[in-house]
C-alpha cells in the first residue's frame, strides 16, 4: 500500500513538471511559489479534514492532494496569463486550495456516506470534481481583467517540446489512476486501457471536428489537444466504464472541445477561460458517463433514471460554488492587473491609436 502511494506522489510530481513545462512561456520565468504554498495548504485541509470525517481512505486523499500540485501549476499560469502580480497569484491559488478543493472533495463525498444503493452513490474515481471540475470553473471569469493584452503566440518555436510534455503527462495521469485503486488487481486493466483509449479517442474526435468545421489547425496540433480533453473525460469513469463506452466518451469529449474552443463567441475570451470551458465540458461528459453506460449501475443496465442526479447535483454544485468563491478574487484582480506582460510594441500601437482618436 505504502508503495503505491509513493507511486502516487512521483506520478503527480511528474505530471507537474510536464504542466510546468507547458506553461512556462506565459510564466515568463516567475517561479510557481504561491501554487507549491497553497499546494501545502490545500494538502494540509483535505487530508485531515477528510480524515477526520471519515469520508475517504487516506491513500485516496494523499492521491488527490498530490495531483492538486500540476492543477494549481496551471491556475497559476492562468493568473499570471491574466495580470496577476504576486499578491494577487497568492490570494487567486490560497482561494482554491483552501477553500474551493477541500470544499470539492469533501462534501460530496460527506452529503452521499450514508447511501446504500446505487442510484445515490457518487461515482468519481479519479477525483473529477475536486480537481478538473473546481479548477475549470475557477478560470471560467479569468478574462475579467480586460486591460490586459494576451499575446497571439507565447511561444511559436515549442511545438515539439509541448507534444512531448503532453505525452509525459498522459503517462503520469495513467499511473496516478492504476495507483488510486490501491491495488494491481482486475481493475487496474480497465483503467489502464481508459487511460489510453479515451484520450486517442479524445484526439480523433477534436481532429474530427476541426475537419468538419473547416478549422485550419495542423494536425498534430488538433490531435494534441483532443488528447488533453480525452485525459480529462477519463479521471471519473475510468473504473466503471469498459470499451467501447470509453471510446465513445472521448470521442464525444474532443469533438465538444473542439467546438467549445474553436467557437466564434470564445474567441473573444483569453486562453484561460477557454480551455477551463474545454476541460469542464469534456469532465462533464466523463462524470456524467457512468451514470449512463457505467457496468451494471448506468441507465442502460440498470433502466433507472434516479442514478442520474447524484451526478448532475454533484457536477452543478461544484461549478457554482467555484464560480462564486472565485468572483471576488477575480474582480480585486481586474484593478491590479499587471500591464507587464502587454509587449511594448503593442502598447506603442495602442497609444498611437488613442492619440489618432484624439486628434480626430
């Protein structure tokens, strides 16, 4: 048991150093020290907190704790994408650390103890709703700082070195998973096959719908990012769900995130905000999976519509609740966001537009 978890733990820190990678263009240098603080906060919380409830196992809640270190990695990124200045990156991780996770992964968990049958039980293997449910919806209102300009491309020369950390994190997320079982038993081959079908069949299904929506984005790019909304659509289901329900869901999952990213009406919003529209849909589609076509407990096997609403209850409020924790800190931001960031060419043009508008 001992070992597994240390397994654990190397898999998050692996994951982190590949989301770190991917995100070190737009941290431009800046050290992740407020994630890795509220990282130890959050740890901290969920662990004794949910020990002390007696709501989880304490292998699961290490688990959980330690894969919230790559999760807050990227909300970092997505803070400092959006201005935040040091005070504000701490208040922004500190939010969700303390108060949105352990409020995420505890409570459900806590609200549906007591159930005994299936059409209440909370199917969420690989901690969906703390980690990639709360931390999505937490971007959602990342374009609030509307002062502050993003750059087209942070990094056009990464290609090849973001598809080989995208490929390090999809091997870290397959062992975290086969380690949160707590056991090399017969579910650890039903989540290793999840753990690589969803997210190809992730890529295919965005790949799809670029093609079919007539978006011009080279194609390893399109599969790359069908892969990540393929990973995310896998965390919930990936024990109750067997082929080719799982090809079935990542496909679903990339083709949605194609679309949600790709849409006319997001484009308007900052890279943060849409992908926390991508990766929140294409989790939705993977919580809501088991539910639907899970073994033995989903609609189709079991023909009873009331094992749906533990997961819409669930999935509906950790958004909200991170929506409104999140509000506050997002509009203190808007007034101290960092115009450090905006290329001096940029604010040279934007100047000299406003003087043109001036003399006019």
């Amino acid at each position: 048991m001992i070992w597994l978890v240390v397994v654990g733990l190397l898999a998050s820190a692996l994951a982190t150093v590949a989301v770190f990678v991917l995100a070190r263009p737009i941290m431009d240098g800046r050290m992740v020290w407020p994630a890795l603080g509220a990282a130890t906060v959050s740890a901290i919380l969920t662990i004794g907190l949910g020990r002390l409830l007696d709501v989880a196992s304490l292998p699961y809640l290490i688990g959980i704790a330690g894969f919230a270190v790559p999760i807050l990695v990227l909300l970092e990124a997505a803070a400092i994408g959006s201005g935040a200045d040091r005070t504000g990156r701490w208040v922004l991780m500190l939010v969700w650390g303390a108060i949105v996770l352990p409020l995420a992964a505890l409570v459900p968990l806590w609200l549906t103890a007591a159930c005994a049958g299936t059409d209440c039980e909370l199917e969420d293997f690989g901690g969906a709703l703390p980690l990639l449910v709360s931390s999505s919806a937490f971007v959602l209102l990342a374009w609030l700082p509307a002062g502050v300009m993003e750059r087209a491309d942070v990094d056009p020369h990464s290609n090849r070195r973001a598809m080989v950390a995208v490929l390090v994190l999809w091997l870290a997320v397959v062992v975290w998973l086969v380690q949160l079982e707590g056991a090399i038993d017969s579910f650890a081959s039903r989540i290793l096959i999840a753990s690589v079908v969803g997210p190809v069949a992730g890529g295919v299904g965005w790949l799809i719908a670029d093609r079919a929506r007539g978006v011009s984005r080279p194609v390893p790019r399109s599969l790359v990012l069908g892969i990540v909304a393929g990973l995310a659509s896998v965390f919930p289901g990936a024990v109750t769900l067997t082929f080719p329900w799982t090809l079935a869901v990542g496909v679903l999952a990339g083709a949605l995130g194609s679309l949600a990213y790709s849409a006319r009406s997001s484009q308007a919003a900052g890279i943060a905000t849409r992908w926390g529209l991508v990766l929140l849909i294409a989790t939705a589609v993977g919580f809501l999976a088991p539910a639907i076509a899970g073994d033995s407990v989903g609609i189709l096997f079991s023909a009873h519509l009331d094992v749906l609403s533990v997961p819409l209850v669930s999935f509906v409020g950790v958004t909200l609740l991170s929506l409104v924790v999140s509000a506050p800190a997002w509009v203190l931001l808007r007034r101290h966001a960092s115009r450090e960031r905006v290329p001096a060419a940029i604010r040279a043009d934007a100047a000299s537009v406003d003087l043109k508008g001036e003399i006019r």
